[in-house]
C-alpha cells in the first residue's frame, strides 16, 4: 500500500496539478505535452466516425485563417494547430483540445462574412488555450480517476480506447456556460487582434437566435450545451467596446469570397465511397506529413 501511494503520488507530481499560461493556477492534472497527445488520439478516432472532408483548397484555407489567428498570440500558443472540415450539415465547430480544431460544411455554408467565421474559429482557439478540454476532464473524474488517464497519455498501461470511452462518458465537448463564455471573450480579442471589422463579433450567434426562433427544434443539441444565445450576444457587444477600432479592417478576404464560391460543390449531402477516393487522393499527396495533419 505505502508503494501504491508512493508511485500514484510521483505520478501526481510528475502530471502536474494546475494550467499553465491564461489560466495558470485552473485544476488540470496534465501536462502540455499530455493535453496534446490526447487530442491527437481523440482526433484519430473522430476520423474514424465521421465524414472528413480531405479537399485541399478547403483545408488550406481554414488552416491559413486559423493560423493567422493563432499567431496573434505568440504567448498562448502553447501547441502545434491542425484544423479539419467535417461534410455534415452542422452548424457547429468544436475542438478536442491540444489544438485540433474541426468545423462543420453546414457553418461555412451559414457564415456570410470572413469575420463571422473567424469570431467562430476564435473561439474555439480560445478552448484550446484555456484548455478547458484537460481540465473539464480533471474536473469531472475526480483525481483518482484522472490519475489513471493521466498514466494513459504518458504510456502507463490504460489503452487509447478506454481513453477514448471515458472522453465520450464524461462528456467532453461540454464545457460549461463559464468557460464558453471565456471563449467567447477570446473570440472577440482575436476577432481585434487580427484585424478583423468588431461589429461581426456577435453575427454568428444572431443567426442562430433567428434559426431558433423560425425553427426551434433544430438547434436543439447544440444551444443545450451553451449558454443562452442573447446572453452570448449581449456580451459580445460588451466586449467589442473595451477595443479601439483599427483602421482598414477585414470584413472578407479574397481568399474567403474563394472559399464560399468553391464551397458550391460540397452541398451538405455527401457519398461514403466519393469521401474514401478523396481522401486517398488527400494520402498520397501527404505521406510524410503528420500523421493526425
């Protein structure tokens, strides 16, 4: 017994029991290193279960969005950023953390402004540096629980599929109204910081106030999970005020108007066996790549 203790109370110094950079001092028991490989395990097995979009043109232009939004903040970018296009009919992103990010056809589809989707990718950006993924997970399993996680992302003997289950039984992707709040406000900073035209910052969610109000079951899942819509709306505008508006701004790019013309040959409907040719199309160009790119 006093081995166990000895050997789980390493562990526990080894993983660490706070975050790290804007939220320094948050209970989260893993480390960067850990936030990061579970996502590229978490994001394997989205791969697996869901119809990815491997079509370069869209890939390229959300990944050079993404970036330039992530380059803002040389302090916070605590991992390498991956960003995917997922051909369902969701409006909706999401992030398994450790800076994969994944957006859904059905929201680029939606948006109508390069700002828009950039107060979206922001906020998911914003989950990934407050790591709310590692840390709704330490909070939600307790430290005893978590510890065998912990051993799992370091190699310790918890396979990745049992890794995997407690993700999905834990529920992952709900981070609570606090921290998609805090996102949210890191949304708008980055909405600033890239130069993007502020009064976008609430577009997003004004949309969805009126799918919701002419169609109120189909957001059903999706708003359940998130604080209320005219209270993320009104703290939008809240937080636009604490900027000093830049000159020149981007309401859309070219490469933005590029995108959404040819985003015309994806509607939201989609062929298993057209996604596997593209995607081996999408391999043999990439071998050598990463293999979670």
């Amino acid at each position: 017994m006093k081995k166990l203790l000895w050997i789980s109370f390493s562990l526990f110094l080894t993983l660490g029991c706070s975050s790290t950079a804007r939220n320094k001092g948050n209970l989260n028991i893993y480390s960067v290193a850990q936030d990061a490989k579970i996502g590229a395990q978490f994001t394997a097995q989205v791969k697996k279960e869901m119809p990815m979009l491997y079509d370069e043109k869209l890939i390229d232009y959300m990944d050079g969005l993404g970036q330039k939004i992530v380059n803002q903040f040389p302090e916070d970018k605590l991992f390498e950023y991956h960003f995917h296009v997922v051909k369902e009919p969701d409006l909706n992103a999401f992030t398994v953390g450790g800076g994969y990010v994944f957006v859904y056809l059905g929201l680029l589809h939606l948006v109508e402004t390069e700002a828009e989707l950039a107060m979206v990718v922001g906020h998911e950006i914003g989950h990934v540096v407050f790591r709310h993924v590692t840390e709704s997970l330490t909070k939600a399993q307790g430290f005893s629980c978590c510890l065998a996680v912990g051993a799992s992302a370091v190699g310790l003997g918890q396979t990745e599929a049992e890794l995997i289950n407690l993700f999905g039984q834990t529920g992952m992707l709900y981070f609570g109204r606090a921290a998609e709040l805090e996102s949210d406000r890191f949304g708008v900073e980055a909405l600033h910081a890239a130069g993007f035209d502020l009064k976008y910052a609430p577009s997003f969610f004004e949309k969805l106030l009126n799918i919701q109000k002419f169609k109120p079951g189909l957001l059903d899942k999706l708003l359940s999970t998130h604080p209320p819509l005219k209270d993320r709306i009104a703290q939008a505008n809240e937080e636009v005020k604490k900027y000093t508006p830049k000159p020149n701004v981007v309401v859309s790019s070219q490469a933005f108007k590029d995108m959404k013309e040819h985003l015309q040959k994806y509607p939201n409907k989609y062929k298993k066996s057209e996604l596997r040719q593209q995607y081996i199309a999408y391999l043999m160009r990439h071998l050598h790549d990463d293999p979670h790119p």
